[in-house]
C-alpha cells in the first residue's frame, strides 16, 4: 500500500504435505527467527539426534509462549513440535514413499487439530471441539453443530478461503502475464486493469466488514 516490498511471509502453507513443509510455508518470518536465533544457537541438528529433538521441543514451546500465556498456546506449540521430532525420526521416511494424497491429508489433519486449541479462548473449549468434531459425546447435549455455524456469510468465506489456499491466483497472473506480453500495446488493460478491480473490490469489501462490526480488538491484544 505504501510502496514498499517485502519479503513474502506465507507461502500456501496449506499445500503442504509434511509439517516440515508446512513450517516453511507458514510465518516465514516468525519461524525463520526461532530458527536463527534460538534454534541454531541451541545446537540446532549439529549434535545427537536426542539433542535435535531436545531442541526442537523448546522452539516450539518457546513459539507457544510467544502467542500468550495459555496452556491452549503451549499445546498447540508441543503439537507441532512432536510431529517435527516424529517425521526427523522415522514418520518423514514414510512419508516420502507414500501416495501425495495421504501426505497432504496427514499434514492439514495435524494442523487443523493445533488450531483448535490455538483458536479456542480456553483449553475446555477446545476439548469440547474436538468431543463434538469425533462425536465423542452425547447427541443430547452437543454445544456446536455444523447448522448453527456454518452461516451463509462463514459458508463463502470458507469457498474463498478453500480456492485462495492454493497457487490459483499465482497460476492466473503469470496467464495475464503471458498474455500482457503478447498484448503488447493493450497490456495495461489485459493484466494491470483486472488486477486493479479485484484489489479494489477487496477494499471496500474488508472496509465495509470492518466498519460493520463492533468489536474488533487486535490481533496481538492478549499476546
């Protein structure tokens, strides 16, 4: 918005088909200070492989830390610090020889577990999530069901987000800009005008959301 380039900090991390993958895809920026600055410094993979596993577990613990001060934080950074150890010890081997289909599903199975107790505000939310997400509980006394949170609005969102969480918008503007090219003198209108209208589409839509709500506090308020 101001002219400036940075370097990109999320990279379709839900592409992934391994944790390790995944850690390189998410929060570049984040993981890439644990890793320089604590993970490295603590050894990293130079010495036996209990030290490897020994710091990687207080990477992710520290990582949990660094979102607050809640168990639900220091669970969801244990989570991913244990299939990290697991896929540098015998469960990455496996992985590489098996169909790309079960590597995916594996990898967005664990994520999406994590996140639970990353989202949820305490850590017997987060349990009741996952009790009702297996049908580990009574059908009586279900406190979340699928029709009272799926909206129409969550229902879009969830399409969009399904479409954006893979390179399609990398795939259409390297096409417009093939075609730009070949355009030549009418490229301005072939790829920079399109683009121009989504974004700002996407403005007004964020804007419009944003105005519309009445408690938006920040993202790194309780952090």
């Amino acid at each position: 918005m101001f002219g400036f380039r940075f370097l990109e900090n999320f990279n379709y991390p839900y592409i992934s088909k391994s944790i390790q993958e995944f850690w390189r895809r998410w929060h570049i920026s984040l993981s890439s200070w644990f890793r320089d600055y604590l993970y490295i410094p603590l050894g990293g993979n130079r010495n036996s492989p209990a030290r490897t596993y020994f710091n990687l577990i207080i990477v992710f613990l520290l990582c949990g830390l660094w979102h607050g001060a809640s168990w639900n934080f220091i669970i969801w950074g244990l989570i991913h610090g244990f299939f990290l150890i697991l896929e540098r010890s015998w469960l990455g081997a496996k992985l590489d020889n098996s169909w790309r289909f079960i590597r995916h599903a594996y990898t967005l199975f664990v994520v999406t577990i994590a996140w639970f107790f990353f989202r949820a505000e305490t850590l017997p939310d987060a349990l009741s999530y996952l009790s009702s997400m297996f049908a580990l509980h009574d059908t009586e006394i279900v406190k979340y069901s699928i029709t009272g949170l799926l909206t129409h609005e969550a229902g879009l969102a969830l399409l969009i987000g399904l479409l954006l969480s893979a390179p399609i918008y990398t795939v259409f503007t390297d096409k417009l800009k093939s075609i730009a090219v070949s355009a030549q003198g009418t490229a301005y209108f072939v790829y920079l005008l399109p683009k121009l209208a989504v974004i700002s589409i996407l403005l007004i839509l964020s804007l419009s959301k944003v105005a519309s709500s009445t408690y938006n506090p920040f993202i790194y308020f309780r952090f």
